[in-house]
C-alpha cells in the first residue's frame, strides 16, 4: 500500500477533485502529420478521432492553455524531467498536442508526439473495457465468482489476522475464506490481493515467481496466475480496497473466456477498431526506436537513465525499462504491460467519453460506461472513489483542486496520467517516463492547468 500511495494516490487525490520546445522531427507517417500541425498552430488533426480545432473554437483561451506547456517546459529546465507529451481534447477535437524536451538525453533524441511510452497502471482501464466488453456479450455477471472460470481459486485462505488490522506480519495463521472472489472483487480491487510491495505477502509473490509487468519475466501470465491462487489472500473478499494485481488475473480471465491470448483480443477487438496504432505489450523492432528513455530522479544524482539490462531495487520491489523489447515476451500483464502513445491513449479515452463508441465503432454500451465511472467503493476509501478500473471524482468532497464531478482517470507508474471529464466534455493525456520522481507533482498540474483555460 505504501507504494500505491507513494505513487498513485497523490494523482488520486489530485483529479478526484475531481514556452514549449516543438521538437516534432520530419517523418512521412500520419502521427508526424498530426504533431507537425499541432506544434505549429496548438491544434492536432487526430485521423478518424478528432478533427483540428483551435483552443478557442473548443472553449479554451489560447493564452492561458499555454500555461501547461510552461510548466512543463519549467520541470525540464529545472533538471526534474527530460521530456513530455500533452494532450488536450475537448467536444472530441483535439485544441492541444504537444512534445517538450528530449526523449533520450544522452542521444539527443528530442521528444516527438509519436514518442511511445510505458504505461504501466494505465494498461488497468484497458482491461476493465476488455472485460465489460464480454460482460456484455453474456459471458458472465460481475457477480460470479472468478472460480468458476479460473478453478484455481476456489476455497481460498486469509490470512489471520488479515490486513490493515496488522499491516507488517509474515504469514502465518491462516483462515477460510467467508466468500468467494467475484470478478466485482477484481474490477474494483477488493479481492483481497496486493502487489509484490506489500510489507505481508509481497514477498511470498516474489519467491513464487508472480511477477508484477515491470520486468521481464518467464512463461505466461495464467501461469503466473495459478501460482497467485496458491498464496493467501490479504483480507476477506469484498471487505477492503487494496492496489493489487487483480487487473492480471482479469486478463487471464479474458484469455479463459474469449478462448484467445490477451494480446491478440486487445488488438483485434479493442486496438484495431480505436486506430490504436502503436499500443501493445511488447513493442516491433521498428517501433523501438520511438520508445522514450525512462529515468530515476534522486536529489544527489540527477535525472539517470535506467540503462539495458539495469534492474532497479526498491525495498523488496524491482523494476526495469526494457521489457518492452528485450525477453521471452509472453508475459501479458493486464495490470501493468502495456505501450502506447500519447494519441492511442487519447482515442481510447474519447471512445469512453462518447459512451462507448467512436468513429461508428461501438465497444460498450453507454450504461457499461456509467457502471465503469461509477464509484464503488462506499464505505471502503475516504480520499477518492473508485468504479471499475478508475478513480472517479463522484462526489464533491473529493474535489480538492481544479475538476468536475463524473470525471474518471488514472496514472501509471512511469509517470503518465490522463482524465476522462464529461460533464467539460474534455479528455486530457500527459505522458513522461520517471520514476522515481523525486516528489514532483507536474502529472497532476499537467491534468489541473487545462481546467484554468477553460473559458
């Protein structure tokens, strides 16, 4: 839970509330088109996803949008951060789109809106459409135990006594539990699973050889799953909420129901019909090249690359940079595994917004998008709501900074955030690659300061 909170629960707490360097390089593709554009005039034509739009024509004061570009550019002269992407989108136009800084420092490479980046937590939201997508073919209830699809999670232990109530012990006692984990349990993280991090089994999950998406790992993520349903639970099913990786074991759940391997359902029945070009779990030769360096920030060291092959240690958690491209590629973490560009996220984004639907191709009904953005965790979280896959500012308590009530989000480990907001009508995408940050906070202003244009 420290790591979530370290991580993720400041960007939580932020969007519950519910001069910059044009470094496109010349390229014949239609992203290159697209950012060329939008680094010339503040205002992208996204191909079958939103037409070009200057910030006025959408609402926005071109003046003050500028803004999220010098906060970025202020990070990036500051030595906090190499380089970025922004995106803005409003009644399904995008007014905003913009690369800043370096992709690799040490190469040179600027940053280009085409730049491909580690998503991480944010591949989470693109499970749970996957998910509600055979929901709604009848598959399935959310209210169905996992168990009956993944057997191996049948007559599950807790452990004793469960978390938070002791937050540091070692497994030991050990109790039956009181319920079955329903695939609800997994949309909304209250299984009773955690992440490697946890001070009580996060090391169990190691030794068995879970993995957790952020290093390059052997065999596949159902058998990775099955040894997960070996170990205890955490708590009772339903009775906490927990970061953890349940959006792995709905993968695998994917995998089970649809008879297909996650990464081909995702392209041909999620990927492919958005445009989503360049998003997947292991990246092609030809796309390597666009893959933004990842860096470590420390107040003694700087920003530092994590080189190839460099495994990085933190507590009993260890991540790395290269398993996009360097590994047995079989690993398909629904939690955490995904690439994807600042423009493929922003059109699976506008697909929510619009109720499920975009360009004519429909993924989910409009009240599977409601369920989604719906909080569910009543009683369970005081800082922020969360539906199925997002936090979600559902109330006006939550909103401690710029923001609507109704809006859903998210963020991911290497620093990447967006916002979906419909009742502004308005997506935003921010993308970097840093971790750790060294307390900066400019993934939240990069999803605040738009707000502060609007007119």
């Amino acid at each position: 839970m420290k790591k979530f909170r370290l991580e993720f629960l400041g960007i939580a707490l932020l969007f519950g509330l519910g001069v910059p360097v044009l470094a496109q390089a010349p390229s014949l593709s239609p992203h290159a088109t697209i950012a060329a554009h939008c680094n010339a005039s503040a205002a992208a034509t996204s191909p079958g996803a939103g037409v070009a739009a200057s910030p006025e024509d959408v609402g926005f004061s071109s003046q003050r949008l500028d803004r999220l570009g010098a906060a970025i550019q202020r990070s990036i002269d500051d030595g906090r951060l190499a380089g970025a992407v922004s995106l803005v989108a409003r009644h399904g136009k995008i007014a905003y789109f913009k690369a800043f800084g370096m992709a690799d420092r040490d190469a040179k490479k600027p940053m280009r809106t085409d730049n491909i980046f580690r998503i991480c937590s944010m591949s989470k939201p693109i499970t749970s459409v996957a998910v509600m997508m055979l929901y709604e073919e009848g598959r399935f209830t959310l209210n169905e135990p996992v168990s009956d699809f993944i057997p191996e999670f049948k007559n599950m232990k807790v452990l004793d006594p469960p978390f938070p109530q002791d937050k540091t012990s070692p497994p030991g006692a050990l109790v039956d539990a009181k319920r079955p984990i329903t695939i609800l349990n997994l949309l909304t993280h209250t299984s009773g699973l955690t992440y490697q991090w946890n001070p009580r089994l996060g090391k169990a999950y190691i030794d068995a050889g879970v993995g957790s998406g952020l290093l390059q790992q052997e065999g596949t993520i159902g058998d990775a799953v099955k040894k997960l349903a070996k170990l205890p639970l955490l708590f009772q099913p339903g009775d906490v909420w927990e970061y953890s990786l349940a959006d792995d074991v709905l993968g695998y759940l994917v995998e089970v129901v649809s008879g297909m391997p996650l990464d081909k359902f995702y392209e041909e029945r999620i990927f492919k019909p958005l445009g989503m070009k360049d998003t997947r779990f292991f990246l092609r030769d030809d796309q390597v090249p666009r893959l933004a360096t990842a860096y470590t920030y420390s107040p003694d060291k700087g920003l530092q690359p994590i080189l190839d092959k460099q495994v990085i240690p933190e507590g009993i958690f260890s991540y790395s940079a290269d398993y996009p491209y360097r590994g047995p590629r079989t690993y398909f973490s629904g939690g955490g595994g995904l690439c994807s560009t600042t423009e493929d996220y922003y059109r699976f984004s506008q697909m929510l917004l619009n109720g499920g639907e975009l360009n004519g191709t429909r993924l989910l009904s409009r009240k599977a998008v409601e369920l989604i953005s719906q909080n569910q965790m009543q009683g369970k979280l005081d800082d922020f709501g969360y539906g199925l896959g997002f936090g979600v500012t559902s109330e006006p308590r939550f909103r401690h900074e710029l923001g609507s009530v109704g809006s859903f989000y998210w963020g991911g480990f290497y620093y990447t955030s967006f916002v979906i907001d419909p009742k502004e009508d308005m997506v935003v995408v921010f993308m970097a690659q840093l971790h750790p940050t060294g307390g900066l906070n400019l993934d939240g202003k990069a999803i605040i300061l738009p707000y502060q244009a609007l007119q």
